[in-house]
C-alpha cells in the first residue's frame, strides 16, 4: 500500500502524521497537521516527509504516488501565494483594506517624548557615575563608573542576540549582585528614616540634607541595563544624603557614616568590575561569535572559543545555558529545529552533570575542546 512508504522526519512531528489522513482532491489521501494554514489540514512538510523517497526516485508519472506529489507542488504554490498576499497585506484581517494595511508602512519609531534625566545632589553618587581616572603621579588608581558598566552592560546585552550562553550568565550574576545592593540601601534607607521619625515624635523635626546646586545629567542609554545603572544612582545618592544627615544632626558619629558609606561603595563597585571583566573577555574579537551551537559544533574555533571562555570564567552554569535562567532584557531570538533543540538539552544535562560532581572540565563537549577552570 502507498501508506506503508510514508518515512517520517525526525525534525518535523505533525500529530498523527503516519496514521491521520483525511481526503483533498477526490481519491488523494494526504498527510495533516492541525497548525496547517488549509482549512483541510493539509500538512506539506508532512507530505514531504511522506513522498521523500518517491520523489528521490524521480517521481515517475506511472506511480500511484504521482497524483499525491502533484497535490504537493499545488499546495506549495498555493502557500507561497497565501505567504505572499499576506505580506502584501501586511498581516492585517481580511476585514481591512490594502490601503489601510500598508499604512503600517509610514508608522514611525517610538521616541521619548522628552529627554531622561537624573538629578543627583551628592558628590559620592557623581563619582561613582561617571568613575574617575587614574592619576600616576598622585597613586591614585582608576575607578570605574556606572556609565562605563552601563556600556559594558549593553555590549553583554548585545551578545545575547548571538545566543551567547556566557553574555546571559554575565547579566544573570549583575542582576543578581545589583539586586543585593539595592536590598541593602532599602534595608539602610529605613533604618535612618526610623531615626529621623522617633525624633520627630519627639518634638525634632531634621530635614534631610540636598545640594544647594544638585546636578541633573541628560541621559540617552540604549539598553535597558543603562536604566537600572541610573536607577541605583539615585538610590545611593538618596542613601548618601540620609547617611549625612545623620552625620550632621549628631545622630551618627563620622567614624559610623564613614565606615556605612565606604561598604555600599565597595560592594556597588565589586559588581561593577565583575560584570566589566565579562564584556572585557566577551568582547575580544575572536570570541564575540560565542553561541550555544559551539558546544556541538565540529569547527575548530568553536572549540577555542569555549576553551577560552571555561579557562577565564569557568563552566557556564547547566540553567543558564538551557536557559532555565534567564536575564531579564535579552535579544535572543532562536528558530531551532526539534533535532538542535535536543542537542542543547543534552549538553546541558552534560554541563549539570558535571557540576553535580565538582568539574569544570566536561564543560567543552564539543570536539577536541578541553579546558581546565582558573
């Protein structure tokens, strides 16, 4: 029976596929699929698979199969015309006219209704903005800015769309870092908030202390990353003002203010230059097409690549990589066949495996990739 030539793709699994078939043109039987855009059902990659060998053999006229392929070339036509009226019409209802639909066309970009800004009061919080320079002569070292990190953030940002397992866990480990801080200045903030109202239930009503001259800088970020950086500004340079203030009006000693103020920075800027070093390293020319792909691939640079990236950050974590974790502003847009869809879950599991007992190493599975983590 022509039934028992069907083969089905391993990269295609319409429901049914061997066994459904449903009736089109008089006498053909055809292969459906409930996704199919024919109100029949009529599966093309289904009969693709199913016509494969006969069409291999050279789809001779005389085989019962040949009024089957016919129907399969027809319906090819028919959805490169339905695809191409579709376009045409922009993907609007067929309620909508042409004209209307290809409106569309001439809507332009979002765009900020104004220019972002951030006011900031303290010297403290524009500093740790905007960074500062190393001075040789006066032994003063480099620190690094939130602007700069901003950049780094968005270079991470960018790689995401490149599927770079190592750029997600980069944004993934700044998230975290940065919501830990942000955790600590609220846990700070209030703590100086009760101080000044027990006060004011006293009788002593303290302001809190703001530049006579605040600074308000114009922002133009173009990554969502650049954002949080401005919003933990603020949030320091508001905790920097309360933790003067308490300074000031006797309700804190310099010794106390100094030590509270100096801790958040070094724990703001200890992210900061950890998530630096990933888009330092990430960023290098010969290892920015980093992608999930290079753990199966057999290109020899492909295996650099991960050797590199495992022996200066260590495996990549197995839920980062199967993008069971993910960061919260990404540009990875995938369109994988079900056969790489499974590759990734098997080096995954590869990568958990070797985790769950102590080693880096397995985490290059791809050929004659070995690395051993600093």
């Amino acid at each position: 029976m022509a039934t028992d030539r069907i083969k089905t793709d391993p990269g295609f699994q319409p429901v049914m596929l061997a066994g459904v078939l449903g009736a089109g043109a008089p006498g053909i039987k055809f292969a459906t699929d409930p996704n199919s855009p024919f109100r029949d059902g009529y599966s093309i990659a289904g009969e693709e698979a199913a016509l494969a060998a006969f069409i291999q053999a050279g789809a001779s006229e005389d085989d019962p199969l040949f009024d089957r392929y016919v129907e399969l070339e027809d319906r090819k036509e028919q959805f490169q015309k339905m695809q191409a009226e579709r376009r045409d019409r922009r993907g609007a209802d067929a309620v909508v006219t042409n004209s209307e639909a290809q409106g569309i066309d001439d809507l332009g970009p979002l765009t900020n209704e104004g220019v972002d800004q951030m006011t900031i009061h303290t010297i403290e919080a524009h500093r740790l903005f905007q960074g500062r320079s190393g001075e040789p002569e006066k032994r003063l070292n480099a620190i690094i800015g939130g602007k700069r990190v901003a950049s780094s953030l968005r270079t991470l940002w960018v790689l995401t769309s490149r599927d770079n397992p190592y750029a997600d866990w980069a944004l993934v480990r700044h998230e975290y870092g940065i919501s830990q801080v942000q955790e600590s200045l609220r846990t700070q903030i209030a703590k100086a908030e009760e101080l000044l109202e027990s006060q004011r239930k006293r009788g002593l009503s303290l302001s809190i202390v703001q530049s006579a001259r605040p600074m308000t800088l114009n922002l133009g970020f173009r990554s969502p990353y650049g954002y949080a950086i401005s919003m933990l500004i603020v949030d320091y340079d508001y905790f920097v003002r309360i933790q003067k203030t308490l300074q000031r009006k006797n309700l804190l000693s310099d010794e106390q203010a100094r030590a509270v103020l100096s801790a958040m920075s070094r724990a703001i800027l200890g992210v900061f230059y950890g998530t630096a070093r990933f888009d330092k390293w990430l960023g290098r020319p010969e290892i920015r097409e980093l992608s999930r792909s290079d753990w199966f691939s057999a290109d020899p640079e492909a295996a650099k690549r991960i050797q590199f990236v495992v022996s200066t950050f260590g495996a990549v974590p197995a839920q980062i990589y199967k993008a069971e974790v993910k960061p919260s502003h990404s540009r990875r847009l995938i369109n994988i066949s079900e056969a790489e869809r499974a590759l990734l879950q098997q080096v995954g599991d590869q990568l958990q495996q070797a985790q769950e007992h102590g080693s880096d190493a397995s985490a290059s599975t791809g050929p004659e990739a070995t690395a051993t983590a600093d």
